[in-house]
C-alpha cells in the first residue's frame, strides 16, 4: 500500500499543472493538446490558482470550459464548493472525495483506490471535513437516496399510454411518490456523484433504501447538465437502465429503451 500511495504521488509530480484562470499561451499549448488527445484532462495547480480565485471561482471557470479536470491539490473548500456549486465540473477526483466524505461519515471503509488518494487529503483530515460539514453531507446522503423516486416516476410518466398501462406492478409505487419542494444547500454536482462514484449510490440505498419522494430544486426538467435536463443524462448515461434492474422481479415490466428520452 506504500509502494502504491508513493508511485501515486510521483504521478501527480510528473504531471504538468496549469494555474486558473489560464494564460493565452497555455490555451493555446491546451487546445493542441485536446486535438491529439479527446479524452485529455486539464490538470489544475490549485495552490496557485486560489493566488487569483477562491474554490468557488474555480468550479465556476473549469464549468464554463467544460473541460474535464484534475487537481494537483485539494482542501475542504474545494470540496465543499464541489458540493453545493449550481455549476457542473466535470471532475473524477472531486467525485470521490465526495465520496470519501459520505463513506466516513457512514463508517465505511474506503476502497484500494481512496486509500491510494490519502497522501492527496490523509483520513484525518476527511474525518475532520465531515464534522464540519455534518448537515451538508447528511443532506447530500438524503438527496442521493431521492433518485431512485426520481427516475421510477420520470421513467413511468414518459411512456407511452399503451406501454404505461403494462405497468401495473409499479403503479402503486409512483402513487406514493411525493414531489416536493424545499431549499437545497447541494447542487448539480450531485450528478456527477451518481455516475463517476456509483458505490456511493449503491452504499447509501443500501442504508437508507430509497424516499417516497424527491425534491424538485435538484431533480427537475432543466437544462442545467451542458444543455441536458438530468433524466435525459441519467438514461444516456445507463443510470436509469441500472435502476430499474435494481427493483424486484417483475416491478417493471418494459425496458429503459421504451423511455422517450433515451
């Protein structure tokens, strides 16, 4: 685990990091290097980025360059704007911190993976994270268990009249959904949690089981993922397909690919 933590820290070492907001020159070494590669990741040195930005700031630039990140370093701040930002980043790391944060607060181990990313943020600092956060993220394992009410009633209310009426075992079950609709402190990112880190998906159903209701300021119709409303990228992103699959045998009776959407 040492050996693996140590050539973990030399690959951040070896990365080249830019600093926020970017240089004209740096766009333009960037942009090269996006032609040659499509699944490039901007790299972040976040020391020097907060020179000129707060962590909010830096969520809200990497959003509206809609390119896929990486950071050198991170704190709490970083973390917590992550959480609570309404701008969507595309950013693994940031989706298993979060992560990290949810399974500590839970009291769940963390996988080989997490315990690789310590020397990034060590446990105890985590640790101390969540107990400064403890609403936010109560809040945000909340939130995460809404989904399932979420897509059962999207996925039921978009089909088709004629396939709707085969639907007679999950009937019952949307009836009782709830729509609600209270402030939220957690935002868009939330996505991002559900389909860069599903264990914590999985982790927290596996606890809570899943609402009888969702809150409409986060699971709404609006164009709020890069032009997308969230079910559309739930479905694209097989979030839905794996949901369904989730519920007992013979609760759906048609697929996914009956929904609208996909």
């Amino acid at each position: 685990m040492i050996e693996q933590s140590v050539n973990q820290k030399k690959k951040y070492q070896d990365k080249k990091a830019y600093a926020l907001p970017l240089a004209p020159q740096d766009l333009v070494d960037i942009y090269k290097q996006k032609e040659n590669d499509k699944e490039f990741v901007l790299w972040v040195d976040y020391t020097k980025s907060r020179e000129k930005l707060t962590a909010k700031n830096i969520l809200i630039y990497l959003s509206n360059t809609n390119f896929k990140c990486h950071f050198s370093e991170i704190d709490e701040d970083l973390i917590i704007e992550y959480i609570k930002s309404d701008f969507m980043v595309d950013c693994s790391l940031l989706a298993r911190f979060t992560t990290m944060c949810i399974k500590t607060r839970l009291q769940y181990e963390f996988n080989i993976g997490e315990e690789e990313l310590t020397f990034l943020m060590p446990k105890d600092k985590i640790i101390e994270i969540v107990e400064n956060n403890l609403e936010l993220i109560d809040e945000l394992c909340n939130t995460l268990s809404q989904l399932i009410a979420f897509v059962l009633h999207k996925f039921y209310n978009e089909l088709p009249d004629d396939i709707r009426e085969k639907e007679v075992n999950i009937k019952p079950i949307i009836e009782e959904i709830e729509i609600i609709d209270k402030p939220v402190s957690c935002g868009v990112n939330v996505l991002r949690i559900v389909t860069d880190a599903w264990d914590a998906f999985l982790l927290i159903t596996s606890r809570f089981g899943f609402t009888k209701y969702f809150n409409k300021q986060i699971y709404n119709d609006k164009p709020t993922y890069f032009g997308s409303d969230l079910y559309y990228v739930l479905v694209h992103t097989k979030v839905v397909e794996n949901i369904l699959k989730m519920m007992p045998p013979g609760t759906v009776v048609v697929s996914a690919d009956d929904s609208p959407s996909e």
